[in-house]
C-alpha cells in the first residue's frame, strides 16, 4: 500500500507523531513518503512571531533534522519544492471583501477551503465574531496559504497516487485543503491528534471532531478495555475532578485549580437554583463543517426561564487559567439582572460546589453535564454534542418541553450512570501508545532519541538563563 504523510504544521508533538505513523506505515511493509508542504506560506497561523524569528528561531531547522531522521529509517523524504501557478491564487484572495459568514462559505475550486480559514482565526484570535474586514489583509493571506497547500497537496497526490494520506488535525486553514484535495482524487484520508495523555496519539478517519465518530470509540474503549478496575477507575475520574485533583498527566486541563473550594456567589435562599455552564464559544466555532450557536440557545432559555417566578438563573461562565478575564466575560455580562447572576470566567466560584447547590443544571456543549449526571443532579443538555442520545441528560426538543422540564413538579428520568462511566473511561484511555516519540512535556519530546527544536542557540542560552533566575528567586 502506498502511503503518503502530507504536513504544513510543524509544532510538537505533531510533527514528530507524523514520524511515528511513518516508521509504524513502514514496518507494516507498506510504501511511505513523507512531504512537507507548509513551506514559503505568506502568513498562518502556527508561524513563529516576529520576537522567535528575530532571535533565529525557525522551524525549517527542525524540519531538517526530523527529514534526517526518517531518511536513516528508510522513509522516502520528498522535500522538491515545485511552486504552482498563484496567479489564480492571487486573484482568488484579491476577490475576497466579505464578513465572517462570507468567509465560511468562499469556495476554491468548487472546494470549501474558506471555512477553514474562518475557523483558523477564530481559534488564533479566540473571537467568535473576528472582522475580517478590518484585518482584510492578514485574511488574504491565509486564504492564499490555503490554496497554496491545496494546490500542492493536489500536485503530490497527482504524482504520488497514494492509497492512504495522513495528516494533522483538520480544522485548520493548512491542513483541512489536505483533506479536501484527498476526497477530490477519492483518496482515504486519516488525521492525527493528541491522546488521552501526552504518551499517545489517536487517529480519526476523516474528521477529528466528527461527533458521530467520538461517539462509537466511546463505545469501542469501553468494549476492548479488559481492565477489571476500569469501572472504579472510571468513578474515580469524577471524584478527582470534583476533588480538583490534578489531571497534568492527561490532556484534560483543569480549570477548577485556581477556584475556593466551597466558595459560591451570592444567591436567593426562596428561590430555585438553575445553573447554565457556558463553553467557550471560539472552540466550538472554530470546528469546521459544525454548527454551534449557545447564545441563541442561551437566549432562549431564558426567555423560558422569564416564566418561572420561582427561579433564580446563575451563569458559570466558562474558567479562564488566567488571573484576567476572558473574552466571554464582557458578552455574558449583559445578561446580568435581579433574577440572573454571572459568575465570571476569573472569580473563584468553585464550579462544583455550585453544581451541587443547584436544583437543574443546564448545558449548551460543556462537559460538565456528564459530571453532575453521574452525581445525581437533574441535567437538561440543550446542544448536540457527543452524549447526547446516549440518556446522559433530558435532551428538549422544543419550548414546551423544555418549559415542562423547568417546571418544579417534572419528575426527572433516572439517567443512566453507566454512559457516564464509558465516557470517563474514554477520556482515560483513548489513543495509541508512542513507540519511536518520548515526550518529555505536552510540547516537548524526543523523537528517536533527539529533541527537535525550532529554537536557535540564543533563545535556548536566554531560556537556561532566565530558568537560573526563577530558581534563585524562589
């Protein structure tokens, strides 16, 4: 089987699980060619900032070395840099004045590579309403850096006639016109991430965020984990995140770890306590081809709300690891009122305590409400996410059944614990194991025994230097 690994991201540890699935595609007997094709981009949104690149920092240096190193296991290594035709590009960019909605729908080659590129600078801009026409040009840009990977995917393709393509994450401006130029030849596509901790890897055919997809390896883990303790270990995940026990190990970063424990915001002891927990809207609108809108499922909520004098509305908005709020503080604020309370994305509100104080807990797409089913607490999920249908939480399916639900006579269905469980044991487990990657940190690793860096000398004697200067403070 011919395989062909295409990559335009050259961060850690995605890079080097490239070169894992590599040496692993090899050593099953099958034909590998590794292809850079993020070279010479006019801007995206991985680039190393100005400060980096003044220092020397350059990832065309860990490039080099990580090509070395697949070429002395045998990889084939095409680095050929054959430039396409950009004056169709050019104009292509040139042609783009629109808004965010615009940008989703603006299509290359009957190819939809605008909506990546809407996703990328949401997520890199952390602005669900990002405005593009005020950044026109650094839009242009990454539309260009776009078509640029898709014609050079398309070209490779083209030459190569692989059976099988890998690449990274697919949500992203460089790498979902991969996936694009793969379905155009029909060609099977398999994307890469991270695990369930920083010593695994998991691959996802197609789309890493396919909610259909997460929802049969959730199912799967469950099936093919042999472990006896894996329902006690399945509990404890809950008990420790509740507990606010660390969870550095996995790649599930906890946002209750700088909370007071117990600690809850001021709140009506003659009234019942319904709890909205808000995700964060730039990480969901930033997924391409899916469509999240909380604010107008939260509008409508509390349209519904308005009805019941007899309830208090809280917003938990959600955490910030940050000692500063976060962006979302500002819109959910406009929401407070007498009978609303926004507990903000910095205050130290603990999340679980208010959990258990409250009588209903609501989400849009917050993992928390799989949490406060397992502890018994009456759910209402209001988006579609990938617990829903699986009788986690009461899932309305319009206003008068979500009026139903709010009303303090309704007798909420017991919930099955069970799918609780599958999912914590999902989030514990899920991933393959490195063999050829060591990571040392969740952005630091040895690949084949060598840390590959984009850092030059200078930036590394800085860093030892300031690390000295920490120590001695300390």
């Amino acid at each position: 089987m011919k395989i062909l690994i295409l990559e335009s991201i050259a961060a850690t540890p995605h890079l080097e699980t490239s070169g894992e699935i590599a040496i692993r595609e090899k050593k099953k007997g099958n034909d590998v060619t590794f292809c850079w094709i993020g070279y010479n981009l006019p801007w995206n949104d991985w680039e190393l900032n100005w400060f980096y690149k003044l220092l020397g920092g350059s990832y065309e240096k860990k490039l080099i070395s990580f090509c070395n190193l697949l070429e002395k296991n045998k990889i084939r290594v095409d680095n050929v840099k054959e430039e396409v035709s950009e004056l169709k590009i050019k104009k292509w960019t040139q042609n783009f004045k629109g808004d965010l909605r615009h940008l989703k729908k603006y299509e290359y080659d009957n190819t939809n590579l605008g909506t990546s590129v809407a996703s990328s600078l949401i997520s890199k801009f952390k602005n669900i309403n990002f405005d593009t026409k005020y950044e026109i040009n650094k839009v242009r840009r990454l539309l260009h850096s776009s078509a640029l990977v898709y014609e050079r995917a398309k070209n490779k393709i083209i030459e190569i006639r692989p059976d099988k393509i890998f690449t990274f994450n697919n949500r992203f401006a460089t790498t979902y016109p991969i996936i694009c130029a793969a379905k155009k030849f029909n060609v099977i596509i398999n994307v890469h991430e991270r695990g369930s901790d920083m010593n695994k890897f998991e691959i996802y055919p197609n789309d890493a965020h396919d909610i259909n997809i997460i929802k049969k390896s959730i199912n799967r883990y469950w099936n093919t984990n042999k472990d006896k303790s894996k329902i006690i270990k399945a509990k404890r995940f809950f008990l420790n995140k509740v507990s606010g026990k660390s969870l550095s190990k996995n790649n599930i970063i906890n946002f209750t770890n700088k909370q007071i424990k117990d600690c809850l915001p001021d709140l009506p002891n003659n009234k019942r306590i319904v709890t909205f927990y808000s995700s964060r809207d730039y990480e969901k609108a930033s997924l391409v081809n899916q469509e999240f809108d909380q604010k107008k499922a939260f509008l409508n909520l509390k349209k519904v709300i308005s009805k019941f004098k007899d309830i208090h509305l809280v917003v938990r908005v959600h955490p910030t690891l940050q000692e500063n709020k976060s962006d979302d503080d500002e819109e959910w604020l406009k929401f407070n009122d007498k009978d609303t309370t926004i507990v903000q994305s910095n205050e130290k509100v603990d999340s679980y305590s208010l959990m258990f104080k409250s009588n209903i807990v609501i989400t849009y797409t917050s993992s928390i409400i799989v949490e406060a089913t397992y502890f018994d607490k009456p759910s209402i999920s209001l988006g579609h996410f990938w617990w829903s249908g699986r009788n986690i939480a009461e899932e309305p399916e319009n206003n008068y059944q979500l009026k139903k639900m709010l009303d303090k006579n309704y007798k909420f269905k017991k919930k099955n614990k069970r799918s609780c469980l599958q999912i914590a044991n999902y989030f514990l487990n899920y991933g393959i194991k490195y063999k050829y990657y060591s990571p040392i940190t969740i952005n630091k690793g040895k690949f084949l025994g060598k840390i590959l860096t984009w850092k030059s000398s200078l930036i590394i004697i800085v860093e030892r230097y300031i690390d000295k200067i920490l120590k001695i403070k300390k």
